[in-house]
C-alpha cells in the first residue's frame, strides 16, 4: 500500500466535521416539529424526576415516542448541565452524526484508507444526514448505534483476543439501537444469517454465545420492567400495533391499495435516486459486481448488511398486522446509509485502483440525472463527468490508477459533487427564523409581563420550549382566531407575535396555517410594534 493513501483518511475526516458543524449552525431551525417538542419534553421530564416510563397518568398522551429512552434521556443530562436551549437539546443527534464518521476513520484508516475517505465523505456531506444533525429526531442517533452494533459484530468474529467482551458489546449495542427506535430490527436478518452460518462452520461459538446470552439477558430485563410499570411485558409492541391500527386507513391494503404496486416496484428506486443516493447506489453495485479476492470480507460484510437492509425498506412492513411498508422519507434511510456508504466506498476504491468500470458509473449517474430531473441531477451530472474523463484518463494502460493523485482526485469529486445540496440550503434564509423569534420571548416576554400573547398555529403546541417549560404565570399563549373571545383583566395586556418565516413556510401552509401575513394583522387592527427582531414582531393590541 501506497504510504501516502493514509493521509486521506484524516483529512477527509477533518473536512467532513468541520462541513458538519458549519451546517449545524448556518442551518438550525429550532424545534420544527411534533416529534422534536415531544422529545425535548421527556428530555426536560427526565431531567426533572417527573418523568413516567408507563402510561400518561392522566390518560392523555399513548405515543411509541415515549418509548425511545436513548433518544432524550442523553438530552435529559444535557439539560442537567446546561440548561435548556435549542443547542443542548441538538447537541445530541449532532454528537452521533459526527459518531459515525469517526467510526469510519477508526474502522479503516489503516486496513483500507481510500474506502474509509470516500465513506467519511458520502456520509459526512450527504444533505439529509446533515439536515437531521439538527433536529432532535431519532433517525442518526439510531444511525450511531446501528453502525457501533455492525462495527462491533464485524470485529468481535474475526478477533482473537477476548471474543467475549466483544460479544457482550454488540449486544449492549443492538439493544441500545432498540432503545432509540424499532428499526435496527431490518439488521436482524442479516445477523441471524451470520449467526446460522458460524454455527454450521463451527466458528466464533464463544463470541455468539456471550452475545445471544447477554442479549437474552437484556431482553427479559426490559420486558419484566415493562410488566411491572404497565402490567404488559409486550407494551411497547402494542402500542405500536395501536398506532398502526389508527392509521391503518393510509395502509397499503385498505386504503391506499391503488398504490401498493408502484410501493413495491419501482417508486423505491426513484426515491432514492430523488435524495441524492444515486452515486452511493451505483457505487454499492460496482463493489457488487466487482471481482473481489477472497480475502476481502470486509466488502462482502457490508455489502450483505446493505442489501438485506434494502430489501426491508423496499419490501417489509412496520407492522405485525397490517401491510404497512415504510414511509418513503429521507429520514427513515439512516440505518441504511452507514453499510451502503461503506459498500460505495469500497466501490471507490476499485475503481481507482483499477480503473475498470468507469464508463457504466458514468453512464449509470447520467441516466439518475436524466431521470430524476431535478437540483440533484446537477449532483449526478456532475460526478458522471468525473467518471467519464477519469475512465478516459486511465485508458487502456491503466495509467495512473492506484496512485495518490488519482485516488486524491476521485475523493475531491465525490465531495464537491455531494457537498452541492447541503451548500446550497446553507445559503438559503430561514424558515422559521427560530433564534429571532427567540430573542422576542427573552426580551419582551418574560415576567412580570401579565396578559395574552396570540401566536400562529404552529407556535401553540411548543411556545413552552421558548421558557425551558416554565412558562410565567401571568401569561397565557392564544391563537390568533381567539382574538375575539378572550377578555383582559385587570393590568392585563395583549401582544400578537407575528412570525412571516413561519407564514410563508411551505410545508406548513400546506396543511397548518391557512392564512397570511393580511390576514393576521386584519384581524388586529389596533396595533402598536413593540419590538422586531428579523421576520419577526411583537405588537401590542387592543
């Protein structure tokens, strides 16, 4: 091996994190939906004694998102520390995101520089993993624990020295991944096969039996907790099963039958390809095809991991009882994205090394442009480019292939052409102008202020967040259609905050707020600004 190949990998590392954390803050948003205020919450209940693991006592609120301890109780001693703000609610997902990159360096820094680079920055600079660094949603901290749990199978079958201490890790680590959310059950196949395999083989008996005895062990604690605070050892999968029997009316086979072919077909596809995994996909497929030694498990490792998690996505169900295939969200793919951006690096490095294949990749991301149609095709067109003079430079002779210009120049295309997307929503303005609008509530809101704020539809269901949950006494938080019913007492005031960002947000005004800056100030006609702060302004009203 080329000396100079390991200077790639910390660099590429260095780059991605430093890409990450620019992200983080040129982008951050605040709380920005239902999911992200419910965790904070049990974050903040958690780190206040006045968290309940069963049921809401007061019979309000059943959610599988209760359920998900690893995903706020870190955020819970967050707040112990730091208080409660937008950054250490986020700092966690944020933590894990950079996780699994530095997970990348430390697995193949060495063995095999070129794939851990290219790995570090498919992952590390892909947009949607970015856009959920800074959202307290599930999806990379399970990302973190999927890939520590694989990470840990990979090593613990192949290491000499205490296969029990590796095999009592990557059980504490699967059931970590099923602390922060259900779908680490995808690996589940891949793994048992591995397991069915060593067994017929005769191998690795002390590693899978310390860890199918720990996991066992860890199992039956969790459901003798779950039959003492909810008297239902299974409570976590009925609630489940509940929630997809609410909704069971957007299912595949009652009432979104129409669409269950496409589901199951070819839509996948074109969901991948319109999130910008393209480049990783075809990547993955040329590690596939490619003729590998024998001794090269490690691509086979991730390789497998990959397309039996794919297959899942494509094919599986969420539910026991219903045919309920996953929802084609960018966010539901993080399980998927550490093995397959591994597979792809892999991919990668075949081809620098020997320059075979290039002109398929290159036709391959051409046709993703072509058919996608969209801001991503710039992404494709422009990394099929790259393949297409990268095949035509090493020609028949192979020249230049394997050298560290060659491999230096194939990781300068990959991360200029995924950085695209997440450069271009970093320049963007906000939407919903969160840390604006927070410095309204700190300087105008607070007590002794006694009265009624009245806030847009959004900023009802998590206006507490803006106080830490204290919330003072003398205030209370409307909508803006209460105007008309609500009456002041005594040296009370009224103040309407009128958020544009949050108006003119898309996917809001697609289903929550049906009404526009007009119509807001219409309903308010005597009004004096008090404060403004960017999109955002507190009048007073009467």
């Amino acid at each position: 091996m080329n000396r100079s190949l390991l200077r790639l990998p910390p660099y590429a590392l260095v780059f991605a994190s430093l890409f990450t954390l620019v992200y983080f803050f040129l982008t951050h948003e605040g709380l920005y939906a239902i999911d992200d205020h419910f965790y904070s919450r049990y974050a903040y209940q958690l780190a206040t004694g006045t968290f309940h693991l069963g049921p809401d006592p007061r019979g309000l609120l059943h959610d599988p998102l209760h359920e998900r301890v690893l995903i706020f109780a870190p955020v819970a001693l967050l707040y112990r520390w730091f208080g409660v703000d937008i950054i250490t609610t986020t700092l966690w997902p944020l933590l894990c995101t950079l996780g699994c990159l530095v997970l990348f360096w430390v697995l193949y820094h060495r063995r095999e520089p070129l794939a851990a680079a290219a790995a570090i920055l498919l992952l590390g600079l892909h947009y949607f993993s970015l856009n959920l660094s800074n959202y307290l949603y599930p999806d990379n901290i399970l990302m973190f624990w999927c890939l520590a749990s694989a990470a840990a199978l990979l090593v613990g079958r192949r290491a000499a020295r205490a296969p029990s201490i590796w095999g009592a890790s990557f059980a504490l680590l699967t059931f970590a991944a099923l602390l922060s959310k259900e779908t680490i059950v995808y690996y589940f196949p891949f793994y048992a096969f591995l397991l069915f395999r060593d067994l017929l083989a005769r191998h690795n008996y002390r590693f899978w039996g310390v860890a199918v005895g720990t996991g066992v062990l860890l199992l039956a604690g969790y459901l003798v907790i779950y039959q003492f605070y909810t008297n239902d050892a299974l409570y976590r999968i009925h609630l489940i099963e509940r929630t997809n029997e609410f909704l069971k009316e957007g299912n595949y086979l009652v009432g979104n039958r129409d669409a269950l072919v496409a589901r199951i077909t070819w839509q996948p596809l074109e969901f991948f390809l319109s999130t910008g995994l393209g480049g990783v996909l075809a990547l993955a497929v040329a590690a596939l095809l490619s003729k590998r030694p024998a001794s090269d498990t490690d691509t086979g490792f991730w390789l497998g991991l990959s397309f039996t998690t794919l297959a899942f996505y494509w094919l599986g169900s969420t539910s026991l009882t219903h045919y309920n295939p996953i929802t084609l969200l960018p966010r539901m793919t993080t399980p998927l994205l550490p093995p397959l951006c591994l597979a792809a690096g892999f991919g990668l490095r075949n081809f620098v090394q020997t320059g075979r294949g290039g002109w398929l990749l290159g036709g391959a991301l051409l046709a993703a442009a072509a058919w996608v149609r969209s801001s991503v095709s710039l992404v494709y067109a422009g990394l099929s480019l790259y393949f297409f003079v990268a095949a035509w430079w090493a020609g028949p002779a192979k020249r230049a292939t394997g050298t560290v210009a060659f491999a230096s120049l194939a990781l300068l295309a990959v991360g200029l052409c995924t950085a695209i997307r997440p450069v271009y929503f970093m320049r963007k303005p906000s939407v919903l102008s969160h840390f604006d609008q927070n410095r309204i509530f700190r300087q105008h809101l607070q007590a002794p202020a006694r009265g009624v704020v009245f806030v847009d539809d959004f900023l009802i269901d998590n206006y507490d967040f803006y106080y830490s949950y204290q919330v003072p006494p003398g205030l209370t938080f409307r909508r803006y259609t209460a105007a008309d019913s609500v009456q002041l007492g005594p040296g009370q005031h009224a103040w309407l905050l009128l958020n544009r960002s949050t108006l003119t947000n898309d996917e809001l005004t697609r289903k929550l707020i049906r009404y526009s800056e007009q119509d807001v100030l219409a309903r308010f006609p005597k009004r004096r600004t008090i404060a403004e702060a960017g999109k955002v302004t507190l009048y007073e009203v009467r």
